[in-house]
C-alpha cells in the first residue's frame, strides 16, 4: 500500500513539473517573440524618419501632348533600415589586462541597455559610458571601451584595463568642519569620520582645504590615524 502511494506520488510530481516546464518555455518563447518583434520596429522606426524620397520627375516632349506613354517616373529606391542589436544578437566580451598581457574572452546575452540600438548609437553609449565611469570601473583602470565588429547576428566588445593608471583612490577634505572621505569619483562618500577638522594642526587644515588624494586604504587608515592620535 505504501508502495503504491509513493509511486501515485511520484506520478504526480513528475506529471507537475513537466506542465511548469512547459508552460515556462512557451511563455520564454512568447517573450522572445515580443521582444524582437519591438527591436525590429524600432529600427524600421528610424529608418522611416531618415529615409528621404526624391520627387518622381517626369519628361515631357514639346513637341507632343503629354500624356502616360510620354512621362517618364524615376521609381525611389528605399534605403534599407540599418541593422540593431537583437535580444538574440551574440554578444562577445573581450578583457585585456595590460598589466598582466593577458587577453580573455566571455560570450552571453547582450545586455538590456544596448538591445535595439544600431552602430551609431552604440558607439554614444561607449562614449558616454566612458565620460562617466563607475566607481567600480574607475577603480579597476578602465582605459577603453571599444565596439571591434557590428551585425545583427554578433556583435564585439572589448574592455582593456591597467590598475597601475588609476592615479588616486580616495580623496579627503573638509566638509562642514569635519573631515569626510570620498571615492576616487569625487562624488560618493567612503566614510563621514567624526573628526573636527579645528582641532587639527593648522598644517592639516591647510593641506585638507585643497583636498588629499590618497592612493590605497592603508595609506588612508594612517592619515585617519595620525588625526586622531
């Protein structure tokens, strides 16, 4: 009996997860279709605002009555729309370490922020994502963002990076009569210290009024240090 009731079980569980399965595939598929079906739009989007037609011209004899068999159309060619990144697009990463020589390579999905987007566009997002490197990225020596090839069916990037070119990591000033600590993207903070910076030797006041550039914690520690000591 017990036998019996496990294997029901069993069954049943084996018979479940194959209808979640299913029913997860097919909505995966579902989406995919959508998601293209809205990059391809997209792109015939643009196209259709750069596309320009020329006026059809027709050539008349003076010496005979216009009519049809008299005009000739210059018939417009449409441009083709300009290819994008697809949410099937093969997406290929490139890591150069020129500290090290070393040069590796991952290939995935391509990220949500550059699907849809065509060559030109893709090459503002580099530029900007290099105007205004991450924290993360500035720490680890970003040096370039590079787009190597460009289709609808594979596109190549490559990141080189050098942690020996990332010139300071935190920078130290006063901020409302206490000394603050902020990462190398002079924007976020790294620590608010309870330091009162009037209570300093008027040589530290002096030199953190135009700022600290540190080059690693440990360096940052023992200036921490030697304010409260």
């Amino acid at each position: 009996m017990k036998l019996k009731k496990a294997y029901i079980f069993l069954l049943s569980f084996l018979t479940l997860s194959v209808f979640f399965s299913g029913c997860y595939y097919l909505s995966y598929q579902h989406a995919l279709r959508k998601f293209n079906k809205m990059a391809i739009e997209r792109s015939d989007e643009f196209a259709a605002l750069h596309e320009s037609v020329p006026t059809p011209i027709a050539t008349i004899d003076n010496n005979v009555e216009a009519d049809d068999s008299n005009t000739e159309e210059i018939v417009s060619v449409g441009v083709l729309p300009d290819p994008v990144i697809l949410p099937t697009t093969n997406y290929v990463l490139e890591i150069y370490d020129r500290k090290e020589g070393k040069l590796s390579q991952t290939e995935q999905n391509p990220p949500g922020d550059i699907v849809g987007l065509t060559r030109e566009e893709v090459e503002k997002y580099l530029d900007n994502y290099m105007r205004d490197l991450t924290l993360s990225e500035y720490n680890k020596g970003l040096l370039s963002y590079e787009l190597l090839s460009f289709s609808d069916k594979l596109v190549k990037f490559r990141k080189s990076y050098d942690s020996d070119m990332v010139p300071y990591r935190f920078y130290v000033v006063v901020k409302n009569g206490y000394v603050v600590v902020y990462n190398s993207d002079l924007k976020s903070v790294y620590d608010y210290t309870h330091i009162e910076a009037k209570n300093l030797p008027e040589e530290d006041r002096i030199a953190l009024s135009y700022g600290i550039y540190i080059d690693n914690i440990d360096e940052l520690y023992a200036l921490l240090e030697s304010y409260t000591s």
